[in-house]
C-alpha cells in the first residue's frame, strides 16, 4: 500500500519511465561531499533530497532487490542508483521552484480522489486507507501532498521538454522500406552428386602440408585439471526408508496422472455450411489440398485451431462420436460442432492410463526415495563446509563424507552427469590456483566442491597422433573445393539468363518473397543475406564450410506503402522513434539541470540513514 501511496493515478506513466532512465545518465556525474547534517542527505541548487526521502527510496530498493533474488548487491550500489534518480527528480523540482511553477490545491485534491490506491469497494475515495497507507510509508498527509504537487510540476516541465517530437516519414519510409523489400531467389545445393573429380588417396606430403595450414583444427583447447568431490541423490537412493503411506499420499494426489480416460490432441477448422465442410474434406481425400492448406486460405493462424488435449467428454456428442471412432491420427469430418460444421485433425491419440497404486509404486518409491536423498544432502551441506573452512582438502572432503573424489581434463568438450551441469562448469571456469574451495549446488540436484590443480595451455597435437584425423579433413577440403569449382562453372551460365532447367539443374529451389533476415531451410545461414547483396540476374556461390549452394537473384519487390499493414508498421516505427528522442531529449535536459545547479551531498547524513539499514 506504502509503494501504491507514491503513484497517483495522475501520474503520466511515461514520464515516470523517462525519469527512471536519468539514472544511465547521471551514472558517475561528479558528486562533492560536504559536512555537516541538516535534515537532508543531499541538495541539488536549493532543492534538498530529504533524509526521509531518501531512506524509503532506498529500503523500497533494497526490498526489491531482494525479491528479485539480488541479496548480495552492495549497498554503496544500491545508495548510488537511488541518490542519482533523487537527484534528477530534484533537479526538475530546483527548476520549477525557479521558474515559479506550481500547481493549485485543486489539482492535488482531485489526485488524491483519483487514486486507485484509496478508493475502497464502492470505488469512492476512501479515508481509512488513505491514512493506513501513510502509516505504512512513514509519511505525513502533508508530506503526501508535497509529493503530489511535485510530481505534478514535474510532468508539466518534461511534457514541454519532450512534447512536439516526431519521426519524419522519411525515416519510417527508409526503415520499413529496408526491412519489408522482398526478393524472389532460386537457389541449389551443389552436393557430392555434382563433384566429377575422383577423390584421390592423399599423400604423405599432402596431409603435413594440410596438417601445417590448419594447425587450428588439430589444437587441444585449454584444458583446466579438476579435483572435484561430489554427491548425487542417487547415490543415496539405497539408505534411504520410503514410507508406505507417503507413497499413498502421493499417489492419490498425483492420480489424475496414474488413471486418465484416453484423450486426443485436435486441431479444428469450422466452416459456415455444410457443403463447404465436405468440399474441403474432398480436396483433402484426393491430395488436392492439406489441412494447413484449408488453414491459410481461411485466414486462421495454426494457434487459433488447436483446441488441445481434450477427452470425449470436452467435446459435443457428434464431435466425439468422429474424433474418437479413428485409431489413428487423421482427419475427421464433416462433423457437426458446437460451433458449426468442422473438419478435426487428430495430431496425437494419448492412451487410457489405469495405473493402480502397484503398478506405479516403483516410479513414486524412486521419487520419494531422490527427494529425501537430496534433502539429507542439504542438511548436510554445513557439515561439509566447516570441513572445507577447517583446512580440508578434497581428497579429505571425500574420505571424511559420503562424498565421491573425481578429477576432469576440464574444456568446452567435457562432460558427464557433474562435469556437463551449468553451475559445475561456471564454477570451474572461475576457479583459480587460489581459490577457496567451497559446497556448491548442481542445477540437477546434489552438491560439489572442486579445485583447479594446473592449467594447461592449448596445445596441438603430434601429427602422428591425429594422423586419421588428418586424413578426414583433408578430404573434407578437397570435396568442398570440388564443390566450389562446379558452382563457378554454372556460374557464367546462370548469369546469363539460362534457366537452371536448361543446363542441368532440375532440382533447384524457387523461394519467392523472402525477407531479410528469413532463413532458408536446408541452405547455410548466409544465403538469404547474400540474396539481398546480388542485383536482379546475378548468382551468388554461398557455403558454410561443408554445404555449398548457388543463389541467383530472380526478382525484387519493394515494400508496397499502400496495404494497411505496411502503413501500421510505418506508424509504429514513427512512434517509437519519437519516444527514443523524448528519452534522449529529458536525459539530456536533467543532466544539463543538476550541471547548472550543482549536486552536493551530506555524506554524515547517508553514513546514519546506511547504519540503520545495516
């Protein structure tokens, strides 16, 4: 309620946004101390920064912190970000006061009777709550009442900072444009069918000159030797005693898992007639037409068919009857839905589950059995720290618990159930020859304690040892090139005009339409960017190191201006640019404020506010 009590429904909600971004700006703004305490922690020109103020600011900082799990922020951080928004916040009010802007005690009457915050169930101001959401904020009705005649005075002076400010049409013109012009391309992957160069038996020569100029390829990574000790639930699955009425428990509350009639995931397309319903039925039978198909030519999205995981009881009787007499998926119908004559596609048939309490005892006793495991692991967890903090090493760590001893050639290609989990590898990235060794949790449930023992830099391997190794790559190449030579021979010809048809080439692809940015199945990553590079006519060679394609340009269409959604996307890109130089604008007006009248701060003062915090 205290947190509601600081924003009335007056407030302009992006201006509040535009206040917060101040912080970015005023990030390391020259700050000079001053000594001496006098009710406030800071002054901006003759506009002070409340001790009161700036205590709720910041406990409100610190308890979200909190929340949003950031406990260990240091307060010297937290104590920066909340000084610099009081300070942009003041530095508008320093302003006003200048200028003699003020607003009436009307304006600040009709905030208070507007706030969603005080108004009780009938919708009407309330008194009560009005007055428990002061005492819950530390704040007086008349400090309330400065609060809201500042923020008001504060809307009025960015609102004519910011106001007037828009995009030329030119600059969504030329975006939009950019990003919304189509290019029709063909294109053909060029695989091993076209290469007509046998491939020959590499020499030994051939393969240490290939070894020499791809020393890359045949380098071991930095690898970081791991002592670690661990401990999985299942490790202890065996000492652990299930008991039986908890497997009861369990199952009773988890039996709409273990007992379930047989359900089906459908997709639906309705239509007005029935006639329709069964025309669209024939196209589907005689391969005239699919159901993603009749979806497109409807207009409807996939997402607005799928009706979901349903049971025979979800459905109406006539859908029921259809969707459920099939054994396999399919398409049902004509039927006659609740909401008119429909075509079903059954995706998937889920089963009829009837599991009792013995046939599903295993899985729910493994369940059980891991949960305690890990909890018994966690109440653990400072009986194996005080071990660590105590001087033991690893080795000691694993003789002395349960825990089991490992070591790892640690980089990017190990892995195993501990040495492939996410907080395992961020730890041992980070370790150092220093550091402490300490109980860590696996994301996947146990806990860990590891120390880096050496370094060992990357390194490339004896020719003879990779001698295979070599072999592959060196044919890989030699194909790939071979590739590369065939798709500068069609090159010429493509270029000229030829057909693809006419030289060969019957399978290539015709994608029309395509957008910047679209990938294309089946081709590499940099064929479409390559597409917008090439003028009509010309023809690209793209590979990816292993697939080698030809792309000719066919045909390109600048975005049409005149469709409603080309003209909503234009508005919308005029808006948000807008807003950015709105933003930009008032960052740089309230930097420019706290220049000009200068920000000090009463350090004694934050040292107080800080002590009763900590």
């Amino acid at each position: 309620m205290a947190k509601a009590a600081r924003k009335p429904k007056t407030a302009n909600i992006l201006v509040w946004i535009l206040i917060g971004l101040l912080v970015v700006s005023l990030m390391g703004f020259g700050i000079v101390s001053f000594t001496g305490t006098s009710g406030a922690v800071g002054t901006v020109g003759k506009e002070d920064i409340p001790v009161n103020t700036y205590f709720r600011a910041l406990r409100d900082r610190l308890n979200q912190a909190r929340q949003i799990g950031l406990e260990n922020v240091p307060l010297a951080e937290i104590s920066q970000i909340t000084l610099q928004q009081l300070a942009s916040e003041a530095s508008i009010d320093n302003e006003a006061s200048s200028i003699g802007l003020s607003v009436d005690d009307t304006v600040v009457l009709a905030a208070l009777r507007d706030s969603e915050a005080f108004k009780g169930l009938d919708g009407r101001f309330d008194t009560s709550m009005y007055e428990l959401a002061l005492e819950r904020s530390g704040m007086s009705a008349s400090e309330y009442d400065d609060e809201l005649r500042q923020t008001r005075s504060r809307q009025i002076i960015l609102q004519a900072v910011a106001a007037g400010l828009s995009a030329s049409d030119v600059y969504a013109r030329t975006v939009v444009g950019y990003n919304f012009q189509e290019r029709d391309i063909r294109w053909l992957e060029l695989d091993n069918s076209f290469i007509t160069d046998e491939l020959p038996e590499p020499t030994d020569a051939d393969l240490r000159s290939f070894y020499s100029d791809h020393e890359e390829l045949f380098t071991l990574p930095e690898t970081r030797v791991i002592t670690y000790a661990y401990l999985l639930p299942n490790m202890l699955i065996d000492q652990v005693m299930v008991d039986e009425q908890q497997i009861v428990d369990l199952y009773n509350a988890r039996i709409d898992e273990f007992v379930r009639p047989e359900r089906r995931i459908l997709e639906r397309l309705v239509f007005l007639t029935e006639s329709e319903a069964a025309a669209a039925k024939a196209r589907i039978d005689n391969d005239e037409a699919t159901f993603d198909q009749l979806l497109e030519e409807a207009g409807i999205l996939p997402q607005d068919a799928f009706v979901g995981d349903v049971g025979k009881d979800e459905l109406g009787e006539q859908d029921a009857d259809a969707v459920f007499a099939i054994e396999e998926p399919g398409i049902v119908g004509p039927v006659q839905s609740n909401f008119g004559p429909a075509l079903y596609r059954v995706i998937a048939i889920l089963a009829e589950r009837n599991d009792s309490i013995d046939d599903a005892r295993g899985t729910i006793e493994r369940q059980l059995a891991l949960q305690q495991a890990e909890s018994q692991i966690n109440s653990s967890i400072e009986t194996y720290s005080d071990l660590l903090a105590g001087g033991a090493s690893i080795e000691e760590l694993a003789a002395e618990t349960a825990m089991q001893l490992a070591t790892v050639d640690f980089n990017e290609s190990a892995g195993g159930q501990v040495v492939s989990d996410q907080e395992f590898r961020r730890a041992a990235l980070q370790a150092t020859e220093f550091s402490f060794s300490e109980i860590l949790l696996l994301n996947g449930g146990g806990v860990f304690a590891l120390r880096l023992d050496r370094l060992v830099p990357p390194t490339l391997q004896d020719f003879s040892t990779v001698r295979d190794q070599v072999v592959n790559a060196w044919r890989e190449d030699f194909t790939l090139q071979a590739k590369r030579r065939v798709g500068e021979e069609y090159k010429s010809a493509l270029e000229a005009g030829t057909p693809f048809s006419e030289i060969g080439l019957l399978d290539a692809n015709f994608v029309p339409g395509i957008l910047r940015g679209n990938p294309i199945a089946g081709a590499p990553a940099g064929t479409v960017e390559e597409a917008f590079n090439l003028q009509q006519g010309e023809v690209a060679i793209v590979d990816d190191g292993r697939v080698v394609v030809l792309v000719r340009l066919e045909a390109v269409r600048d975005a049409d201006f005149s469709t409603d959604n080309i003209q909503g996307i234009s508005q919308y890109v005029n808006s948000q640019f807008a807003q950015t130089a709105a933003e930009d604008l008032i960052i740089l007006y309230a930097t420019q404020l706290i220049a000009d009248a200068g920000f000090r701060i009463d350090q004694a003062a934050i040292n107080t506010v800080h002590s009763y915090l900590q």
